[in-house]
C-alpha cells in the first residue's frame, strides 16, 4: 500500500511572529520557515506503517514556490520515500490544495492519505476535510491513535474531540489528519539526510494536473490582536465599585 | 614546567591539612570563632609557611553523621555543620558588627521595605545555588540606584562593615553568598534598560537585568547578546560582567573583556567610578574596567554595562553528533572550525555518562539519537545570515567527517523545537547533577588534547566510589567535569583534591576556566598564577578596598590581603 502525506512549509513555530506594516500579512522575509508541526506527526505516522510492514512506499507532497523543495528534503530525510513539488507561486487556499491533491491521488492512488489537521499559519483545519469530499473516502480527523487492519481493509481511528475520544472504524482507502498527541516525530538522522539527497522529487504544475486555481478567498487585512493593557492597582473597595459602575459599566 | 609551579605546589602541600593526613580531634571551641561551613571542601589551605600560622587554626574534623547541628555556646557565634566536612576560615575581627543604628541609617534613604531583616527573605540570600554554602547575614539591602549603592558603600567603609555584592545568586563557586555576616548588597532593582543604539548595537542596561529579559529585549531590535548559558534565567549582567561569564557562545563571539564597552562601578569608599562608554575604540590611558571585569565584586560593585550585542543572525543550525572516542572529537573540532569557519557558533561535548544522567533526570528529554549509548557526543551550532548555504555547508562537513569516520552518528536539528530540544540536553546536565545526589564541581580549562586523559585518570582513581561525568565547551578547552555520588565523603574528596588541581597546573591548565574563584577556590589561585602575580593582585586589591570590606574570605588567598 502506498501512503501520501501532504506536508506544508510555514513560519517555524518558535518565531515571534510580526505583521507587515502593510497589514497584507505575516512578516516572512528573514524568517526561519520549517515544515507544519502537524505534517511531521502526520509524515511520522505514514513513516511508523511502512516501519510495521503495512505500507510499501512514503510520498511526501508539497504544495507552493520552490522553497517548499527544502521542506520535502527534509521529509525525505525523515524517511520518505519519494517526493512531489506542485510548483505554484501565489498563495494557496485549502479548496485549492484539495483539488491538487485530488488531481495526485487519481494519479498516484495511494491506499491512505495523511495530513496534519491545521496549518499553524492560517489555522484553516479544512484541507483534510475538503479532500474527502472531493474523493468521496471516509475521514477520521484529529487522530489521536491510529491502527491499520488490512485483512478487513480498515483504519481504527480515535479522534479526539470535545466531549471526549471517539474511536471511528474507516473503510480504507481513507483520509486521516493528525492531531498533536498522535505520535513524537523523530529527527532526521545524519544517514538518511545524505540518502534523501539522491530521492527524486517529481515537479507538477497545476497545469499538469488539469487543476483550475482559483482565487476564491482574499485576505482583505491582517493585524495584532490589541495589546493587554496592563492592571490598574486599586486602593479600596469604593475605588473598586466606582470603576466598575463608571468605567467598565457592568454594574 | 614554570619554576615557579613547582614551589607554588610545595608551598600548597606543606601547608594544607590534607584529609589524608586528618586526625579525629573534638572540637576545641576557645574564644569566640565563628566558623563557616561547606559541605565539601576538606583541604582547607593557606598559602604560609607553618611558622606564620601563630592564630590560625588548622582544624579539619570529620563527622560522618549527615545534617547533625551543633549549636555553639558562646553568644554571638555559630557553629553549624552540614554534612561532613568543616573547613575552618576565622571571620576577620577588623569588621564591625551591624547594630540599630546602622539599620536606622539604611532605611533611611533604602526605605523601610528594601532594608530586609526577615528570616525567610535572608534565607534565600544566604545560600548559594548549589546548597553548598550558607552565610549568616542579618542584613540584605536592596538598592535601586547608584547614588544608593554609593551611600551603602560609604557608610560600609567608615563602619567596616563587610560586604558581599550579589545579584542573581547563580554563582557556583560561592563567591555571591556572605561567609560570615556581611551585609548583602542585592542589586535586583536596578534592572532598567537604560538605552540602546539600533545602529551600533550597543546596549546601556543597569547591572541587575536578568541575561533572560536582555535577550527577549534584543529579540525584538534584531540583536542577541554575546552570552549565553543556562542560568540565563537567573542571572544578571552585572554579576555575569563581574565574573566574566563564559558560556555557550564564547566561541564565536569572544568574551566580555571583548564585548563590554564600558561600566559604572562603585568602589568600596562609595565613590563612583564611571567609565561607562559606548565606544568600540578608545585608547585614552589604563583601561580600567579590565580590572572589575572578572574580579568577582573584590574591587567595587558594578552597576551599569554597556556591551556590544551582535545581530541576530536568521539562519540557524544545531547538529547533534556521536563520535565512538575522544581523538575523534578533537578531530572533529579541528575541522569544524576549518570547514564551518565563520559560522562556528558553538561547539559541545558531553559524554556518556552526563547522556545517561541528562535522560534519567530531566523531564520530556529524549535521545535525539538512536540506541546504542556512544561515547562521547558532540553539539554543533552555526548561526548564519543565509539558510541555505548555511546548511549546504553544515551538510558538507557532516558528510565529509561521516566519510572519515569521525561521526558514528547524528542528527541535523529541522526547525527551532528541535534544536532547543538538542540544547535542552546540554543545558540541564548541571539540572540533572543537582538531583542525582551531590556533586564535586570542577571547572578547568586543559589543552584540548589533555582534557580526556584527566577524565580518565579520574575514573581509574575513584572506581566504583562515584561516578565522574564530564563535559564542557570543547571548543574553548574547557572541560566541566563533575563527581556524582549519593552523598560527600572523605574518601572521594581524597581522590579528587588536590589531584585534580595539580594535574591541571602541571599541565599548563586553569582551575578555574569560567566559574571564577569565589569562596570555593579562594586558597588555590596559586595553581594557576605565580605568586608575584598574586601580589600585584593583592596590592590592587590593597589600593582600591584599603579596609577588605569588599567580598571578603574570597577570590585571593587569605594571607596575601589580611
């Protein structure tokens, strides 16, 4: 069986984010980018499958400028087998990540589909989703554990919602986004950064793929959330009651 | 070896009372002695020929019995023991004693809530971060500007009242805690950032800014400062500017001779030496802030810095490696600083054992590498303007020292968790000492073919009896090297000491690369400086604290400033 994980390049988690003075987005130049916390659980996962014999074979598939060849690299260097590059140099929405992702699968036809649940960027959580309608396949989102059974062709997934976990039975071929507690991601040993280097990565357009993009979200303008004022020092109760009445208006 | 090491080495030996050469003996309390207690020293050495001894006592005694507590008879005296050992040092009769009135005076123009008597709060302030030492001070001031500090000083010098400068109380030689019952002098309030030149870099702060906030301040400029280690959390600049720092960036970016343009000190008859500049260059006569940076607050109290903090650098990369023996590393030393060149920005060592201890004791740690253990591992960092030819570089030298064998294994950290994953491991060995029993901290710096052969030496002398971990900034040949065992004892403190210091001077090393001299080592700088340097030292000391009100029982042997 073949896995497809779908991996993003954003910010790096651990960067003070600043917003462009043009308030046209997130401050990107100079910036450390890694790949989505999210799609290395999910890469870990599809990764931990082939390791139990399940699976035969890892695609890793990026989606955007060229940059996001690094990106692949670095799933490669985790242990993918092989890597996809739709190369596209606008911004790109999650409708349209699933059609191209779409457009792979039909190519490709991997047995399971495999995506971090949100991207830290945009905090979308709609790609996974998006995807499974499109192909028509069941999805089991924020993955907390998931176990494979290929004699009955299925994935038991527990998903982590709300009220609790909920445990899904998936006929595969499926799609599964990945939720934090799902699994630790391993570092790419020195070895297998040096093999990834000689891994092909396959370069598509969305030309190639008979994907129509079109710009269907536009983000009008991005700011701060406000700064947290810092606390007023009260000296007494009637102060206090007096602040409330005149001030805040709650009472 | 220097002519003068080898009488230096005489000189320590005749006049130590080596545990070796201990003798059960009561104590014998005569007149009023207070007395200081460590938990680990045994040799408690006097650089005097015995005939001079005359008032001294050169008592050792040995209790085995852990955290027994004698109270002492005589008023006005304390006699505590902790652990085992009870190294003799006699408070200097010349200090006053506080009384009313000098309280009276401080809070005066302190105020009445930075004139701290309470238990609690003096309990903190009396003991070091190790545990290891405990002061009995019944005065800690906090002042909040230099005019204060001045006044503090003054009326310390006219009263001889002694005085310990502290800051962060991160110190691991004992040198910010009071011996006896000086006067604490915490400078946590000054912690204003005074100003900050996006041009130049340079950063005016006051002396009691914990490195932490400084980084998060210069995050935001675009700047990062020179320093860093793993108390940043804690520590302040000015106590990191008194006792010359090292840390993990040493490597690249030099140390704080280099990087602080400037200081204001006080001195220790309350006048205010200020020197701060913000100049890069200035060759106008003695350079003075020389003298206070490194003297561990012997010669007066720093209380503002200017340093030059360099840009922060977007590209930044954290290799963890594993190399099966020590020539391997020191190979690999060889090349990174030839192949990674200007990238360099720290280079790390820990070996077996401090891996063990770092995954036993620290929480949410894991092996960046796969079993097995291997020897000896190494951390690279390079910090660069460009990502990736930065880490074409990085990956190029990793292929080549893999392709010479000189790595068994590693890994490349992939983004900012990663990494600080990988420095979480290095960082929280001394974490992890604190909570596998008690430690024998050294701190040397060894020619960096040497630093091995030392480890090794060690381990064949104490055996089973402790566990000798070992680590450090390789790349600056400074080795930490660390004896863990469940509780002190005599017998491991004999295999250690003065073992480890000899060796260390008879190969040409420091004892004390970046920890300073502080209370721990205040009798041993002979080991690494001839006596006739001492003695300038001493006279410098003469000039600038005529009353020895400064620190006192610290950094310079007792004998060669009384």
């Amino acid at each position: 069986m073949k896995i497809m994980v779908a991996i993003k390049r954003v910010v790096d988690y651990a960067v003070k984010i600043r917003v462009k003075p043009d308030k046209s987005g997130v401050e990107t130049q100079n910036v450390k980018m890694s790949m989505n916390p999210f799609c290395e659980i999910a890469l870990e996962e599809a990764l931990r499958i082939k390791e139990s014999g399940i699976a035969s074979e890892v695609v890793a598939v990026s989606m955007g400028p060229s940059h996001c060849i690094d990106t692949i690299r670095t799933g490669l260097a985790m242990g993918a087998d092989r890597g996809i590059h739709v190369e596209y140099l606008n911004a790109l929405y999650p409708l349209s990540v699933a059609k191209l992702l779409k457009a792979l699968v039909d190519v490709e036809k991997p047995g399971l589909l495999i995506l971090g649940k949100q991207a830290i960027d945009d905090d979308c959580n709609q790609t996974g989703q998006m995807i499974a309608g499109l192909l028509k396949w069941p999805q089991g989102t924020f993955a907390s554990k998931v176990v494979l059974d290929m004699e009955k062709q299925s994935a038991i997934v527990d998903r982590e919602v709300d009220g609790g976990i909920e445990t899904l039975c998936l006929d595969l071929p499926a799609v599964i986004t990945t939720d934090l507690r799902l699994n630790q991601p391993r570092y790419a040993t020195l070895p297998n950064i040096m093999k990834a280097k000689s891994k092909a990565i396959k370069k598509y357009t969305p030309q190639d793929l008979n994907v129509d993009i079109r710009r269907d979200l536009e983000v009008v303008h991005v700011t701060e959330p406000p700064k947290r004022k810092a606390g007023v020092m009260l000296s007494s109760v009637n102060e206090l009651i007096d602040k409330l009445k005149n001030e805040a208006r709650i009472i | 070896m220097e002519n003068w090491r080898s009488s230096a080495h005489r000189l320590l030996r005749l006049c130590s009372n080596h545990p070796s050469g201990y003798r059960f003996s009561r104590m014998v309390r005569k007149s009023a002695h207070s007395e200081v207690l460590c938990r680990h020293e045994g040799a408690f050495t006097q650089i005097q020929p015995p005939i001079l001894q005359k008032k001294r006592h050169f008592e050792l005694y040995s209790h085995h019995l852990p955290l027994r507590w004698v109270i002492g008879k005589t008023p006005g005296t304390q006699s505590r023991y902790f652990c085992f050992m009870a190294t003799k040092i006699e408070r200097n009769s010349t200090f006053a004693q506080l009384n009313s009135d000098d309280i009276s005076y401080f809070k005066k123009f302190l105020g009445e809530k930075n004139v701290i008597q309470e238990e609690d709060a003096l309990l903190a302030a009396n003991i070091d971060w190790m545990h290891k030492y405990r002061g009995s001070s019944k005065l800690l001031l906090q002042p909040r500007s230099t005019e204060e500090v001045s006044q503090i000083l003054k009326y310390c010098n006219s009263r001889r009242l002694a005085v310990v400068p502290q800051g962060g109380n991160t110190g691991l030689v004992g040198g910010s805690v009071p011996v006896f019952d000086e006067v604490i002098v915490n400078v946590s309030l000054m912690n204003n950032i005074i100003s900050f030149d996006k041009v130049s870099g340079v950063l005016v702060c006051e002396a009691g800014c914990i490195l932490e906030n400084l980084i998060s301040f210069l995050d935001n400029q675009g700047f990062i400062m020179p320093l860093d280690l793993g108390a940043k959390g804690s520590c302040q600049i000015g106590g990191n500017v008194s006792t010359n720092a090292g840390g993990l960036r040493l490597l690249r970016y030099g140390s704080l001779h280099g990087n602080v343009l400037g200081l204001e000190a006080v001195t220790a008859n309350g006048e205010v030496l200020d020197m701060l500049s913000t100049l890069r260059k200035d060759n106008t006569g003695y350079d003075l802030k020389h003298l206070f940076i490194g003297s561990e607050g012997s010669l007066g109290i720093v209380t503002k810095v200017s340093i030059l903090t360099p840009p922060k650098l977007s590209s930044v990369n954290v290799a963890f490696l594993a190399c099966k023996d020590y020539f391997s590393c020191q190979k690999l030393l060889l090349e990174a600083k030839r192949k990674l060149g200007e990238i360099l920005s720290a280079f790390e060592f820990l070996d077996e054992q401090s891996m063990t201890l770092a995954l036993n004791y620290l929480e949410g740690v894991r092996n960046p590498l796969p079993p097995p253990l291997h020897n000896f591992y190494i951390l690279i960092e390079t910090t660069g303007s460009n990502e990736s030819y930065d880490k074409e570089k990085l990956e190029a030298f990793l292929l080549g020292a893999m392709e010479r064998d000189l790595i068994s294994d590693g890994i490349v950290a992939q983004d900012i968790q990663q990494a600080s994953s990988v420095w979480r491991i290095r960082e929280g060995i001394p974490e992890a000492l604190t909570r596998a029993g008690v430690t024998y901290k050294y701190d040397l710096s060894l020619p960096v073919d040497k630093i091995n052969d030392l480890v090794k030496e060690m381990r064949n002398r104490l055996g089973n009896l402790a566990t000798v971990v070992a680590y450090g900034h390789l790349g600056d040949g400074n080795l930490h090297l660390n004896i863990s065992a469940s509780q002190y004892d005599d017998a491991i403190l004999a295999q250690i000491e003065p073992f480890v210091y000899e060796w260390t001077s008879k190969n040409q090393g420091s004892i004390s690369a970046e920890h300073g001299l502080g209370l721990m080592k205040a009798n041993k700088i002979l080991y690494s400086k001839s006596p006739l340097t001492v003695q300038v030292m001493a006279s410098i000391k003469k000039l600038l604290d005529p009353n020895g009100i400064l620190n006192p029982y610290k950094v310079l042997p007792q004998s060669m400033v009384a």
